[in-house]
C-alpha cells in the first residue's frame, strides 16, 4: 500500500466525499476514485458504498480505517521527529521569565539594571528611601496595600494582580519600559533560534 493510498483512503473515510477529499489532497476527483478503486482491488473487496447521494464505509472499510489511521499517525510522527532532529529542532527547550519584582534580587544582573528598575533619587533629585523587602511581586503588593510603600511595575499588573487595597496609577511622563528575550553566548541552538522566531512572530500578530 502507497502513501498516496493510504492518504486518499484516510482522507476520503473522514470526509466521505470524493470531492471534499480531492480538495484537501489538492488532486482531481477523478485521481481519488482511481486511487481508492485501485486499493480496493488490492484488498479484494469494496470498502466504500457509493451512490449517487452519499459515501460510506463498508463494514470492512471500517475496519481497515480503525486499524491503519494509528499506524499511519506514528509512521508520521516518526518521520516529523526524525525530521525536527536533523534541524535540531527536537528535545526539550527550558524558559525563564522574572517580572519586574525579580531584578533585584538577581545579583548576576548588571547593576545599572537594577539603579533604572530601582532609583535611589527622583528625576528632580529627592532621595527615595528604601521600603521593606520581599521576595515575590505578591508579597510587595501586600506591603503597598499595607501603606508600607509604593513600587514601579508594568501596565500589564493590573492585568493579573488586581487588590481591593492596591491602586494602579499610569505613569505617563517615564520612558517605556520594554521586555525582551534573552539567552546565553554560547546557546544559541535551533531551538532556541525557533522559539525566538515563534514569540517575534507573536507579538507581530498581536500588535496589529
């Protein structure tokens, strides 16, 4: 049995239309009802019943379908998978994300991140005094709702940590805080490569 069989076969017990099925293989009607007649001969016995008003298996037909669509969907997974590998594309690609909370408790960070995501000093030059300490976003937000501070975070917040006792007020006159991706030096594989491609291509989409 020919791939372009077993394609024709599967495609046309889904649909069981010979026209739908030769839209979805992008092959004439025609080329379906050869296929499927020259399987049938192989097999020695219809699997399809044919009239002029519907398509539908034959008990045998069934059968067949029941027991070949698994093994046909492995045999595809096998060749995708083999595929993937050869791209290096395959395996398991590990993400990390820290919000805005994160930065200074990373001490591997540069530390004029941690001066622009944490100033000492107002633009006028007022010094700011430092609050209590936490080690989650959540656990600041507590401490605001709790009149112990206030803390600069993204307009995205309110989105997902929304309090009864925590008010999120714009600030229109700071310059836009931008995300990005990140990875290191000497890591940059296929995957990673694909996964950058496939969050660009994201953000474009949502964008517009």
């Amino acid at each position: 049995m020919e791939r372009n069989e077993i394609e024709a076969f599967l495609t046309l017990s889904e649909e069981l239309h010979f026209g739908r099925t030769a839209d979805r293989l992008r092959v004439s009607t025609a080329h379906v009802s050869k296929t499927i007649k020259g399987l049938e001969r192989q097999v020695g016995v219809a699997l399809f019943e044919r009239t002029s008003r519907k398509v539908v298996l034959t008990p045998v037909g069934r059968r067949l379908c029941e027991e070949l669509r698994p093994a046909y969907e492995q045999v595809r997974r096998s060749v995708r998978n083999a595929e993937l590998a050869g791209r290096g594309l395959h395996g398991t690609l590990r993400v990390g994300y820290f919000g805005s909370a994160g930065g200074r408790y990373l001490p591997q960070l540069p530390a004029y991140f941690d001066e622009f995501h944490h100033p000492d000093q107002t633009p006028s030059g007022r010094p700011i005094e430092p609050g209590p300490t936490a080690a989650t976003f959540p656990e600041i937000l507590a401490l605001v709702g709790a009149g112990k501070g206030v803390y600069l975070t993204t307009e995205q917040a309110p989105l997902f940590y929304r309090r009864p006792d925590v008010t999120f007020i714009p600030v229109t006159d700071a310059p836009p805080l931008q995300f990005g991706l990140g990875w290191l030096n000497t890591g940059l594989t296929a995957r990673v490569q694909a996964f950058v491609q496939t969050a660009s291509d994201t953000t474009a989409r949502q964008r517009t």
